[in-house]
C-alpha cells in the first residue's frame, strides 16, 4: 500500500504523487501525551486486507487502523511496511502515525458487500490498534460495533491497556460471534522491556489486561512473542514469564523466538550494537540463515513452553463458543487493497 493508495479523494485522474501533496490532513500535536508524534489523517479506499498465501500466520484477514507504531518495539516486524509510504523503518515508523480516519464506517460497509463470506478477522497483527493514538481517535470501538452487528468473528492481539476501555463492546460481540484476545508479553523482565518496546505498557500491566478480560469472558491468551535470544530465553526467564502468564489466568501460552525481517532487522541491530554490542556476532551466526532462527531452536524453545505452561496449569478455562456457519461465496471474489 502506498501512498497514492490512500486519498482523501476518490478521483482516479489526479496524478500519482505523494499522499501529503495531494490533500491528506498532517497534524503534529506538541503535547505531553503526545509529543514528537506526527499523525497523518487519511480516507483509506479499503480496510479488510486479505493476508497473502505465503505468510506464516494462522489467519486470513486483517483489518489494520493505523500504520507506523508508538510502541516503538526495536524488533517490529512490520517496519518495513513504511518504506512503502516513503518513510523510513526506524524513527519514522515510531514516531509517524498514519491513522486511517473512515476506518469504522469502511469496515461497516465491506461487511455488508454481498461478495464478503464472514470469515474471521484478526487485528492487532501488524501494528498494535491501541497504541496512544487510539486514546485519541477511537476507531476501535466503532469497528468493534460493526463486527458486532454483522456477527462477523474476530480476534484482537495487543500490547495496549487501552482495550480495556472497550470491554464493554467486546462482551456484546461475544455473545453474537467468536470474539478472541491475546495479549503479547515475550518476556517479564522490566528493565529490557524499557529498552526493547520503550513505548508500549510494562509487562505486568499487560497481563493485568489479560487477567481483566478473563475475567470478564473474554478468553485471553498470551502470545510471547518475541522470545530474545541470549536476553529473554534461558531457562529461569522463560519460567518467570510463564509463571506470571499462568497467575493472569492465560487460555494459552504460544512462544514465537524473534525473527528478523528486512526492515526491523537493520533497526534491531543497531540497537543491539548499542546495547548488548558481545552479542552482534552470536546474533549473526544464529541469523545466517535468513529472517528466522534455526528450526532446532525454534522447537526447543516451543517444548520448554509447553512443559512450563503444563506444570502451570495453563489451559482452556472455559469453553469457546463455535463461529457462526460461513454463508456461502458471492458471484464475485472479494478485491481489496
């Protein structure tokens, strides 16, 4: 998606420059909640993204509000996705907030196209929807309701405690469709929190929310996502996360080591370089390979988290209720940016 992509505008005859050159909004707030953060208002044309083949997730949908995150995590994934808008993957990506104004009233109407068959949605997976300007814009609540009424199945994953503004409307959805939420605590360690995702909540308020939701009916599982190698994943750390994760009362407990894409790898090194700078050459060996750690230490880590979250107790608390039946495809499939 780039820039041209995302007018305020629906005519196709202005010619392909900059989003910023063609009208979109640009607001910089100078505020204590706020500062050094630069928002883009935009229209988007479309909202539900389908997730390409090749992607190593579980899903196949995505609805993403906003781009660029405040969160600030070193290792984010999805940094690369702001070269697209002609920003770079590092300072820009954290502090340059597109933010998708007609996000609600797009979702409500893509929803309602005879061509959509109700498949589940995922949100969350890319840059977190409660990040700070989520306090500001609130367009979850709206694209909460329009799943809610269109008893479309959906599933949430974050790091923020703002969702919790949002239980309320989630417990409604829930009692229509399969409603989902996951909270992401890769590790339980404050001072490396600080460095690593030095914008986002700590993690003992992150399983604070997963505790809130479960108590609420809302399953809430914990993504630890990304375990750190040789700063978050020796034996005594990953039992100390996985304690912490049981006493919130997490559904489940799924380990995801770090992996390094284009984009954040450049970023995450740097800061390795910074902070940790005897670990540069064991990062490249281990990441020789490409993006991804070894498939032995992937497993390894995945079978001590399977025997920590077994001697914790970790597991289903109550039953989930089944997704409404799809209806059945329309005359035409489903086009979206």
């Amino acid at each position: 998606m780039r820039w041209n992509h995302l007018s305020l505008t629906e005519d196709a005859t202005v010619p392909e420059q900059p989003l910023i050159e063609r009208g979109a909004v640009a607001r910089t707030f100078d505020t204590p909640e706020f500062r050094g953060l630069t928002f883009y208002e935009i229209h988007a044309k479309s909202i539900i993204n389908r997730v390409p083949a090749e992607s190593r997730v579980p899903f196949g949908w995505t609805i993403n509000p906003y781009r660029g995150c405040s969160h600030a995590c070193t290792y984010c994934f999805a940094r690369k996705t702001h070269r697209y808008l002609d920003l770079d993957s590092g300072a820009d990506f954290d502090s340059k907030i597109v933010v998708k104004v007609n996000a609600a009233e797009l979702v409500r109407r893509e929803l309602a196209a005879p061509r959509w068959r109700g498949e589940p949605i995922a949100m969350g997976t890319n840059v977190d929807c409660y990040q700070r300007a989520e306090g500001r814009y609130r367009l979850m609540p709206g694209i909460i309701a329009a799943l809610r009424d269109a008893a479309n199945p959906f599933s949430i994953l974050t790091k923020g405690a703002l969702i919790l503004r949002d239980l309320p409307l989630l417990a409604e959805a829930a009692e229509r469709t399969e409603v989902g939420a996951a909270v992401s605590v890769g590790a339980v360690d404050r001072d490396l929190t600080r460095l690593i995702e030095p914008g986002a909540p700590l993690p003992r308020r992150r399983l604070e929310v997963c505790a809130a939701l479960n108590e609420a009916g809302i399953g809430c599982a914990v993504l630890m996502g990304p375990v750190i190698p040789y700063l978050s994943d020796s034996p005594a750390q990953l039992e100390a996360a996985v304690r912490d994760i049981a006493a919130a009362g997490a559904t489940s407990v799924t380990a995801i080591p770090l992996h390094l894409r284009p984009g954040a790898r450049e970023w995450f090194m740097a800061w390795l370089r910074e902070h940790h700078p005897s670990l540069v050459v064991p990062y490249a060996r281990l990441y020789r390979g490409g993006s991804y750690t070894p498939r032995e230490y992937q497993e390894k880590i995945s079978a001590q988290i399977r025997d920590l979250a077994r001697a914790h107790g970790i597991g289903p608390r109550r039953p989930h209720r089944p997704a409404p039946p799809t209806p059945p495809p329309g005359p035409e499939q489903l086009t979206l940016l």
